[in-house]
C-alpha cells in the first residue's frame, strides 16, 4: 500500500467510533520452544504419554469419544491423534456438512450435509440423521434437529454442497446450491421449523464454458463413441466419461444474496462462471465468466460489487478432442500410450487484468442490478508455482466483508498457505496478507511449514469481530477488526474435527461452528462390554467412512479465548529420549542410510492379524460388533496375508496406529505428504456429478502448499525413486477399457493370479493361471486430460538416476503385484550395482485392494478378492525378502542399515475392534525391535515425520510437524534379524470354494467402472465370499457338505450377498 493510500485509510479508521459486542477476554500465549530443522523431533501429538486403561493399559489414548471421563461425549481423541474439546454445546447433524444458514430471526441454523456414502444409514447415536445428501434444521433455542431432508437412494436426488442462502421472515424459503445435480433447490421452512421441498423445487444452471473447446465440464459425445468396433470393443476413454449423456456440469458452490434479496449469486463451480438468479422469477438472468473452480461470493453493502473468490489453479481439458459438424465430441484422443501429457510445474493464467488462476474476480452490478453485472477485474492472489518450494497454490475460498461506516475490507481465506487476503472495496486496493501461522518453524531450506486450512469466515454485524474456521488446527481463529483493514488475532475457540462453517447470531452473541467430522466415528450404545471387555464401544460393524459432523453453539459473552489450550489440542513438546537412530532434527541417521516406504491398499490391523491373538493379545480379534450389539466372528484376510504376518510378529508392529484419512484419494495425498488439502477434503465425498473434474490423487488443486515427501527431498538434496505412485490423475484409463492392450500386460493376459479350482485345500499345491511373470511396460494407465504429474517426478538425482521408473505400472488391478514386484527387483539390483541407488524408495502395490477391475476381453479371467489380497502380500514378501538379501539393508562392517516402512494407504471396506482408521503399521530394519508391540498414538503423518527425520529433511507441513515419530518402534543395536528367519510365502495359497466363487461372481453386477467405486459393497461381498469358504472348509473337514444345515447356511449367505447386489449403490468411495 502507498504512504497516502494507506495515510488516508487511517484517518477514516481514527474516525470509527468502537462498536459493541461480547465481553471477550484473550489470554496471552506464553513463549514456546523454538522449532526449528534441528529440533523438530521435539514436536509430538497431544496425547504423547497418556495411558489407556484396564485391558489397554499402557497404550497411548485410542482415537474416539468420550474419552475424558469428564462427561462430554463430544470431547475425544480423532485419529491423528489431535485432542477435540468443543467449546460450548455439541450436537451431531448429517455426514460431511460443509455449509450453514441462519434464519434472519437466529431461531434455526440449517445445514447442507455433503456426503455420497452411505445414503439411509442411521447414526448409531442419533438415528434420526442418515448418511447421504441431506439438510438438517436445528432449534438454535432447544439445540435439536427437528427436521431433515434427504437424499432419495433411488434417485441420488438433491445433491448438495457449500451453498446455503435464505429468503423470507417466517415463513422461509432456502436456496441450496445443488452441487453434482447443477441446481439450485429451493425449500421452504415452515414457522415451527419443518422443512419441505418449495414451489418450483429447482432452478438449472446450464454451462456458459463452450462444449466445442476441449472443456471436461461441457461436451456431447457423438454416438460412435458408445459403439462397439467389429472385436465387440468400445474406443478407449476414461473414468468419469460418459458415452451417452456427456456432461453438462456447472457444480454450484457458494452463494450470496443482493443487499434486497433480488438476486441470488452462484459461483459455479465446474463452469468457471457466476450465475444470476432472479428470485422472483426463478430464473437465471445473467451468467458471467470468472476464474478457476469459483467457490465463494461476498457482496457489497450497496449491492453494486461482487466478489467472488476463485478456488483453482489451471483448466481441465481433454488432451487432443475432435468434433463433428454438429459439435459433438468424436474422438477424445489420448497422450502417448502409457505416459501422460508430461511432468511440468500447472499451467496457470494469472497475467492481465482477469488472471483465473488463484484469484478473486470483482463483478461490477451498477445500481444493484443483477441483470446486468458483468466482469469489472481480477486479483491475483496466489504465488508463483515451481517444482520444489511453492508446489501448490494458495487456495482463495470463503469470503466475508467487515463494514465498519463507510469502510469495507474484504477477507479471503487462502486455505493453502494459512493466510487472509485483504481487499480494501473502497479503493480496490489489495493490502498485505493477514497471517495466521499458529507455529513459527525455522526450516533449513527456508520454506514456510503451513497446514491450518483457515476455510470458513463470518463477520459480525458490527464490524468488530472476524471469526475464521481453521480446518487443519480444529479451531476457530478469533480476530480484532475495530480497525477493519488492520486485524489483531485475539485468541482461538476449540471446535471438533474440521470446521467448515460458521454463522452468527443476529446480535452477534452467540457463534455457531459447523465441524465435517464431528468426533469421527460413534459409539456404538448397544455395545455389552461385559461380554466383549475388549470392544472399545466404537462401532465395527461398518467402516471408517462411517462419520457423522456437528455443530456447536458457543456463547461469545465472557468466553476467555486460550490460545495455549488450542494449540495444546494439537500438538505437545518433549524432547526425543533416544536419538542413536532417528535424529532429534537437522542432521540423517548415524545408522539408516536407505529409507523404503512400502504402501498398500485398504486394510484395517485386524483385516490382516486379527488371528494373532498369541502374539497381539487383545490388539487383535477376529469378533466384532453388529449395529444391535450382538458379535460376530470373521476370519476377513488373515488366511492370506501371510508374510504381513510373519513380519509382524519378526519386527517391531504399531498397534495403536490410525490412518489420516477415511478413504483412498485423500489416503494418498497423507501418505506421500503427512496432510490433505482444502480441496482435496471438500471435493472427496461430492464426486459424483463432478464427472471428470473430480479429484482422483494428485491434481494440481491437491498439492499441498510445499508439496509431497518428494519435493522436501529434491530441495534439500536427498535422492529418492518413486515406483508407482502419484501418476494416477484425472482423466486416466486404469484398465477399464477394452481391449487392455493401452494399459500393459505385452502378455495380453489380465494380471492377477486365477488358482486352479480343484478342491479346496491350501496346502496342496495350486497353479496360477494369470499372468504373475511377465516384464511390465509403461506406466499402467493411458492419459486423456492435459494435466500434469507432479512436475519432480519428471526430473532426475544428481546421480542421472530418475525419480520415477517408468515401467512401474500404478493403480491398475489387472496387473499382479507379483509382477511390479519383478519389476522393482530388477530395478533395484541395477542401481546398487551400479552404486546409484537413491536414499529414499517409495514403492506402491496397489493389487490386494479388491477392485476387480477387470477388462471384458477375451483373455480376461475371474478370480476372488482374497486372491488379490494374497497377490500382494507375496509381493510384498518378494520385496521385502530381496531387500534384506541385499547389501544395503545391513552392513556389519559399517553398522548401517535400512529401514522399510509398511502400512496401507487407509483403512475403508473391512473391520477393526478397537477402530475403523486402525491399520497396521510395520518396521523392518536391522535397527527394528524384535517382536515389539508399538503402543503410542502413531498416524500416517508418523511416518512421513520419521522418514524425514532419518533423512535429515525439515518438515514439511503441520501434519507431519506434529505427529509423533516412530523412535519408539527401533534400537539402538543391531537386532540380528536375517532373511533366512523368516518364513516368507513365495506364492498364493488361497483355494476358493465353489460357493466363495459364486459370491464373488456377483461383483460383477457392481459399478466397476473405475478403481475404488463401490467399495463398500465390495467389501461385503468380500467378506461373505469368504464366509462361504470357510463354511465349506469346516464342513468338509466334518463330512457335512450334504447336509442340509450345511445347504441352507450356504444359501443363507447367498441371499446375503444378493441382498448386498440388490441395495443402493454407494456413490463413488474412492
């Protein structure tokens, strides 16, 4: 800002008189213990050192609720390991609420629940919420929901997301913005609080982005692209395309009212466009071009600007499109067989006096009149993109204006880089960003460690006050805004996990906080504890996508701000006891000279060891809980997941270890970087509709501000390879198309192994029909988007090896895991011969999670789901066993070594006793405890902080920053621990049954469309396959198998299974 403008703003602040509001009091922060590349170590989760009781003692706090014994179910442990005490009073609404509305009265706060899963399931606490779309009324007096709509399973109808408006004084009407359904719903709320669709129930928004451009939002295909060629084959295209209908997407987001209600304001979201809505014709009467993935909208107080706020970073278009005269699409094209469009820093548009990318557009409506605004500028508000240091963008979201007089400062959360920008709209002047960093941390290659999501704004009425929802620290940051251009951070409010929203009462006393995740998954109240001492209540009969939100209603009068408390819920200092392995910071390992990471596909700890009982104890189980309380054994994939095994009762084992997240795209995104975007969180469970804009891993909007594990190593010199991961992006074809000759295998043969049907036994030996040998080509996947992978992928070490093996193959299940094993053995014997071998290994198998994403070719075969999941695990041995038959994983005469860490990616589709986000998580290493039973609070972002710390890298971002590191899990001396001890399993010993082979046929009539569509159904099916199998194996062993007990249990399970087929489908669980 320039002396006069900025002399000119003050004089006007100096002229404000103070407004009223709450009695808030802060409480300073004291000092805290630098944090720096040297001592980060130091830095742990906030229950380091607590103890569970009874049969856990001794274990760090699980994740759940309640677990304070201070009477608040509300207040618990979430998996990371963060602490949630909500201020004020808690109630549980619907999954995944991202959006909230007051009545103009403050009687009842309505929020829009955005979650595609689980459409009908009942909350186990509170069974009048459900799973699905749905919108909840509460009594803001009473603090009940006393009516909800919800989704029609049979329908999918009314979608939802962020955008909630209101018209009218009692009665009222609502304007939801309608998401994947490219509507906006209108409903009216009666005087007592009911909620009903309106009259007309709708307004479509069409797309404004042309269909004849490339565009992914907008096109019509031509017929010949849903015709099959004279071999029965459809051309080649990928996840998300539609062959019929095309897409028409425009994805309302967030929205806001002209200053007399006239016009409704849309930011659409897959249009790149601002709709109009007159809302006294219910008609759309102006749409206007903006930025990338509008998100927000703020408008003036004289209705004559607008201000919406743009969320992305480049365009999704098809690689090469053609199109008839007509203008329907002909040809998608595709990039080069097996390789995307390239591996480049995004493509962004933030030049002249409109940049799209990261920006905020300003709508210019003279006189208020909607009807005709049009683009006045833009503001770039984001931050040159490279390869190494400022890998994502900055995120511009939620928008509020703080008036004060004549004065008013727009704020715009840059959830990316945990900042406010700042608009002062008198003068349209951009002032510096507010930061609201709550961790100064001195890194050694100088970036700027964030990850507090601020995501969600409300100002008071006054001006007095700016309240913003900070996702990433479970809090809601409370700022001084007397002078509106010149906010002081006050203090924070505890909320519960991830906070989306935020709405103030009319006489700003009291703040309502709306939280995704509430306080994760219930309790399950019918559970007995005396005849299941071992259940921790938290129910196990569903999976961890199984997560309720809340809301929380905070009285601001008197409330003393804690910023201590606040941070204390995310993170504590104590100093590291033992640093001969993992370092306390700065400097690598003495000892761990080569670091591998080993991830796999969806698995809860018990789904692999829960029949290790002997070794667990009561950490493992085969028992869990039905949603009435009564229990029920099943084996899940213990019967396979024999190496998993055998390491884990040979090495050191984690038992109280979480995934970060509840499903694969976001499991992804933690596991190579230890936290997960705003984007990549407020997109994951609205995909649908989204067609092929929505997040599928790694695109340019999911980076993370600095990046993955891979960007922290390449800027600080430490080599690395990856194997697999991270190249699977929109747009791609993951062995879905036929015929598969795009996608490998040169053997023509679908991948995974197909056993012999002869009887069933294990111990007999079997033959494996499918292809487990073959040489793999490519990358596994064709490209049909002109997007990017990760730009460091592309490049090389200093040593001239790359860090990417291109004849990896990535997530495509038609492809063993047997053969990217091969793969990466052979790789890796070259490197160490040629003593080039990188510090760092990150290898993905992908193959045990199940998909059956299988080609309808003429070579294709059927298999089971349990022999995939043993596909991988002896692919895991292969590996495993290779690396320690290696040079490099111990050295006696230097006293270095390796360390391989192995988990999955998260912990969907299987069951768990203790917790739906456990996973197991293993350490093999010279250095590894023998046979040790980890008991700390451990979560993904662990082992990215260890990884990095052995490595002698900085953190990265606040979730690695304040995860505890796996020290615990190794020894100072060498363990002596020899390949030849162990037992490893060299192939797939799973023998189906005829009865497990018809219930697995059955998948087939599920959407398999695309890796991990349907994944909870699968996972049923899964499950009674293998009830199947082991019915028949104990009858067998008792000579039942004609009875007709033994008939009519089979059958029963049938009927189960079909069942299962016959229900609604479960929207994308990806």
């Amino acid at each position: 800002m320039q002396r006069k403008d900025f002399a000119f703003t003050l004089a006007v602040f100096a002229a404000l008189a103070l407004g009223s509001q709450p009695s808030v009091q802060a409480k300073p922060t004291p000092a805290l213990t630098a944090v720096t590349s040297s001592n980060w170590a130091q830095v742990t989760s906030p229950v380091f050192g607590t103890s569970e009781t009874g049969t856990y003692a001794g274990a760090e706090l699980f994740a759940g609720p309640n677990k304070f014994n201070d009477g608040n179910y509300f207040h618990g442990v979430i998996p990371n390991g963060r602490i949630v005490k909500p201020a004020g009073t808690s109630l549980q609404v619907g999954m995944n609420p991202l959006g909230a509305v007051l009545t103009p009265d403050g009687r009842y706060l309505i929020t829009t629940n955005n979650d595609e899963r689980d459409v009908g399931l009942a909350s186990l606490q509170s069974p009048s919420n459900k799973g699905g779309y749905s919108l909840s009324v509460i009594d803001t007096a009473t603090l009940q929901v006393i009516s909800s709509i919800f989704e029609n399973a049979s329908t999918s109808t009314p979608k939802g997301f962020i955008g909630l408006q209101i018209t009218g004084s009692g009665p009222y009407t609502v304007w939801a913005s309608g998401g994947g359904d490219n509507k906006i719903y209108l409903y009216s709320i009666s005087t007592d609080g009911q909620i009903a669709a309106a009259t007309p129930a709708s307004v479509a928004i069409a797309p404004t982005l042309p269909s004849t451009a490339g565009y992914v939002s907008n096109y019509v295909p031509n017929p010949v692209l849903n015709t099959k060629d004279a071999n029965g084959n459809l051309p080649p295209a990928p996840s998300g395309f539609s062959r019929t209908t095309g897409a028409q997407t425009t994805f309302p987001a967030g929205s806001a009212l002209s200053p007399d209600g006239r016009y409704l304001y849309v930011a659409c979201n897959g249009d790149n466009s601002l709709a109009v809505i007159d809302t006294t014709s219910f008609a759309v009467v102006k749409q206007i071009a903006v930025g990338y993935f509008p998100y927000g909208v703020s408008v003036s107080k004289d209705g004559s600007k607008i201000l919406v706020s743009n969320w992305g970073v480049t365009e999704y278009k098809f690689a090469s499109p053609a199109y008839d005269g007509n203008g329907q699409l002909t040809s998608i094209g595709a990039t080069a067989q097996n390789q995307p469009a390239g591996y480049f820093v995004p493509l962004t548009d933030t030049s002249g006096s409109n940049p799209k990318t990261s920006s905020l557009s300003f709508v210019s409506a003279p006189g208020g009149d909607g009807a005709n605004a049009s683009l006045a500028q833009s503001f770039y508000l984001g931050k040159p993109l490279d390869d190494l240091y400022q890998v994502g963008d900055t995120h511009p979201s939620a928008t509020a204006i703080v008036r004060k007089g004549k004065i008013e400062v727009l704020y715009v959360a840059k959830a990316n880089s945990d900042s406010l920008a700042r608009i002062l709209l008198n003068t349209n002047k951009v002032l510096p960003d507010f930061d609201l960093s709550p961790i100064r941390v001195k890194t050694s290659d100088g970036h700027k460690v964030t990850g507090s999501y601020p995501n969600a704004l409300v100002a008071s009425s006054d001006g007095t006050r700016l309240y913003v929802a900070e996702a990433g620290l479970n809090s809601v940051a409370v700022l001084d805004t007397t002078r509106p251009a010149r906010p002081k951070l006050l203090g924070r409010i505890a909320t519960g996990w991830y906070p989306t929203a935020l709405a103030l009462s009319p006489d700003d006393q009291t703040l309502y906080i709306v939280n995704a995740k509430g306080i994760g998954e219930d309790i399950n109240p019918l559970t007995d504890f005396t005849t299941n001492p071992t259940a921790t209540g938290v129910q196990s009969f569903s999976d961890s996508n199984f997560i309720f939100g809340t809301i929380q209603k905070v009285s601001l009068s008197g409330l003393t701000l804690d910023n201590t408390a606040v941070l204390g819920y995310n993170y504590g200092i104590h100093a590291p006891a033992d640093t001969s392995i993992v370092p306390a910071g700065g400097k690598p390992s003495a000892k761990i000279t080569h670091v591998i990471r080993i991830l796999q596909e969806n698995k809860t700890f018990d789904s692999m060891l829960g029949n290790l009982s002997v070794h667990f104890g009561p950490y493992s189980s085969l028992t869990y809980n039905n949603a009435d309380g009564s229990t029920f054994t099943n084996g899940q994939y213990t019967g396979v997941s024999l190496n998993t095994q055998a390491l884990a009762q040979t090495f050191a084992a984690a038992v109280n270890y979480y995934s970060d997240s509840e499903e694969s795209d976001a499991g992804h995104q933690f596991a190579a970087s230890g936290t997960s975007t705003d984007y990549t969180q407020k997109t994951l469970l609205v995909k649908t509709g989204r067609g092929l804009l929505v997040n599928k891993n790694f695109e340019p909007e999911d980076y993370p501000a600095s990046g993955y594990i891979f960007n922290n190593a390449a800027r600080n010199g430490v080599s690395f390879k990856d194997y697999g991961a991270m190249i699977r992006i929109e747009g791609t074809d993951t062995g879905t198309s036929t015929p598969t000759t795009l996608n490998d295998p040169p053997s023509g043969q679908v991948g995974y192994p197909q056993l012999q049907a002869d009887n069933f036994t294990i111990t007999q030996p079997v033959v494996n029909l499918g292809d487990v040998t073959s040489t793999t080509s490519g990358l596994g996947q064709s490209y049909f988007l002109n997007l990017p992978i990760l730009a460091v992928l592309g490049e090389k070490n200093t040593s001239g090896e790359a860090h990417l093996d291109a004849n990896y193959p990535g997530y495509n299940f038609n492809i063993s895991d047997q053969r990217r094993a091969k793969e990466f053995i052979a790789d890796f014997d070259r490197m160490v011969s040629a003593g080039t071998l990188p510090q760092y290994l990150y290898i993905y198998l992908p193959n045990d999670h199940t998909g059956s994403v299988q080609a309808p070719n003429a070579t294709a075969v059927g298999s089971s789901g349990l022999q995939q999941i043993g596909d991988g695990d002896v692919a895991l041995g292969q590996v495993v066993q290779h690396i320690m038959n290696s040079p490099v994983y111990y050295n006696a005469a230097t006293g270095t070594g390796s360390a391989i860490f192995m988990t999955f990616d998260d912990a969907q589709s299987s069951l768990d006793h203790i917790h739906q986000h456990r996973t197991p998580l293993l350490v093999v290493s010279p250095y590894a405890r023998p046979g040790y039973l980890g008991k700390q609070h451990y979560v993904t972002a662990s082992i990215v902080k260890t990884e990095e710390l052995l490595l002698g890298l900085p953190p990265n971002n606040l979730g690695d920053l304040f995860a505890t590191d796996l020290r615990d899990l190794f020894q100072s001396t060498y363990n002596g621990i020899t390949a030849s001890q162990i037992a490893f399993n060299d192939s797939v010993k799973y023998q189906p049954t005829a009865e497990g082979e018809r219930i697995w046929k059955l998948v087939d009539k599920l959407d398999t469309s695309a890796p991990d569509r349907d994944s909870r159904r699968l996972g049923r099916l899964t499950r009674l396959s293998m009830a199947a199998d082991d019915l028949h194996a104990r009858a067998a062993k008792e000579n039942r198998l004609s009875e007709a007990a033994y008939l009519a249990a089979q059958a029963r399970l049938y009927a189960q299974a079909e069942a299962v087929v016959a229900a609604p489908k479960v929207d994308d669980d990806d």
